[in-house]
C-alpha cells in the first residue's frame, strides 16, 4: 500500500504512512470535510493504536491491515447499531474463509482462528437523536506479522496460517465488498439474516464451555445474542443470563 493505492467506489482511500490511530485520522479528516460516507483511512503504522478496554493495538510497520471506514447509517435507529458490528464481523470472517478453515466471532466482534485472535474492531457511533450519524469503524487484522510480543495473550496473522504472505490492499477491498453487501442488506431492512449468519458464527455457540462475570467463573452455553447486541449463556442450571459487554468474558 503507498500514496497511490486506491480502491473500487464507493470506497475512497485516505492513505497515510504512520499515524496515531486511524480512527483520530479519519475524524480528523471528516471534521475538515475530507472524509465523507465510505472513506477508508489506513496506515502502515500506528503510534498509538486503540484496542477495546482502554488497551492499545501493537502492530509492526507494514505488515497488517489498520483502517478505519466512515459510514453515515442515518437510517439506522440507536439501540439497532449492534447490527453494524455483526456486519462488519460477517464480512472479515468471510472474507478470511477464503483462505482457511476455522474462523469465528468471539462476541461481540473478534474475529478468531481456532483459539486466537487474528483481528479486533472498535467501532464508534455518533448520534443524532435516536439515530446515528456516523460511525467510524475502526479495524486491525493481522496479516503478515509473524512474531508478536509475548505480553499479547493469543495472536495469529493470515499468513502463521496460511503459510504465504498475502498482499494488504486487494484483501482490502474484497473485506469492502463484503462489507458493502452486508451494509445494503441492513439498508433493505434484511436483519434477519445478518443476525442468523452472525449467531452461525458465533465462536463457542452451543458448546459447554467456561465464562466469567462479576460473580466468579461459571460453565455456561451461548444460546445467542439480543437485538441490543447483549450475550445470552445459559448456565449448568439451565438458567439464562444475559450480558452486556464487558460483563462477562470467555475462559481461554
Ligand atoms: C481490540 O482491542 O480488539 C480492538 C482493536 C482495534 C484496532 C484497530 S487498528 C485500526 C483502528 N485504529 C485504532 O487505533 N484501532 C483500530
């Protein structure tokens, strides 16, 4: 990817050797009108990537795929944004199908291969009324990275296992594409499908495995996820519970 990368409409791409974070970027460039609906902000490097809980995002130069997609989902009300997050889930995980066996969504959004974690998203909403204006999704997938730090709990690129190295802008765009048949089936009112798919590849479904929440650990079975996006396990008891995020985790 360099200055002269670009992609398929509607996507425009917002390219930029090094920066903070893309999210920062692509605001940034949206608050002087220089992103609008479908810009794409990507780096080769981040100074200070965001990851979920407050955490940072550590990536090597070059090597991965670091973007941030602005979207306008006007027509979208507030407590549905949850269905963004399942599309962009839906559309990395397919795409990433192509190439392996083995991915899944580990809720709310962390796209998974076996037990590890190839790729994180935070995705940011802005509001008008109870509709949204703007959402900045903001995406990290581990493409041709082959050491991580040892602090990071379980991580894995594209390329530890598919063996090969892969080139970052054309995954790019076929993630877009996808993506962009996902955001015009929401756009259609076509929910239902969006949330079957999404709770089809629901890392975990229906296995007997180990949470915890606030109360301690616990073995429990996802049963599948509310419209509000919230998580429902169903205990040894039979009894269900239901999480927002952050509430409960999985046991590795
Ligand atoms: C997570 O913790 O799982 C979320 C990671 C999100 C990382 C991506 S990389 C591109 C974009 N810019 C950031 O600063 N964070 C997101």
């Amino acid at each position: 990817m360099d200055t002269h990368s670009n992609l398929q409409p509607p996507f425009t791409l917002a390219y930029i050797p090094e920066t903070s974070s893309t999210i920062s970027y692509l605001k940034s460039l949206h608050q002087t009108g220089n992103a609008h609906e479908y810009t794409v902000a990507a780096t080769d490097y981040q100074t200070a990537g965001r990851g979920q809980r407050g955490n940072t995002w550590e990536a090597e130069r070059g090597k991965n795929l670091l973007f941030s997609l602005l979207l306008e989902p006007a027509f979208l009300a507030a407590n549905k944004q949850f269905l963004l997050s399942q599309a962009v889930s839906l559309a990395i995980k397919e795409e990433l199908e192509h190439y392996a066996n083995g991915f899944s969504i580990k809720w709310p959004n962390d796209i998974y291969w076996r037990e590890k974690k190839i790729c994180g998203m935070l995705i940011e909403h802005d509001l008008q009324g109870n509709h949204l204006q703007l959402t900045s999704a903001g995406i990290g997938i581990n493409v041709n990275q082959i050491r991580f730090s040892p602090g990071l709990p379980n991580p894995v690129s594209l390329s530890q296992i598919t063996g090969k190295a892969h080139d970052r802008l054309p995954l790019l765009q076929a993630i877009l594409d996808r993506l962009l048949k996902y955001y015009r089936m929401l756009q259609g009112g076509d929910i239902a499908r969006i949330t079957g798919r999404y709770e089809e590849a629901l890392f975990r479904k229906g296995i007997m495995a180990p949470f915890a929440d606030g109360q301690g650990t616990f073995m429990g079975q996802i049963t599948g996820v509310r419209p509000n996006g919230m998580l429902a396990v169903k205990d040894s008891t039979g009894k269900e519970r239901l999480y927002a995020f952050k509430e409960v985790s999985y046991v590795l």
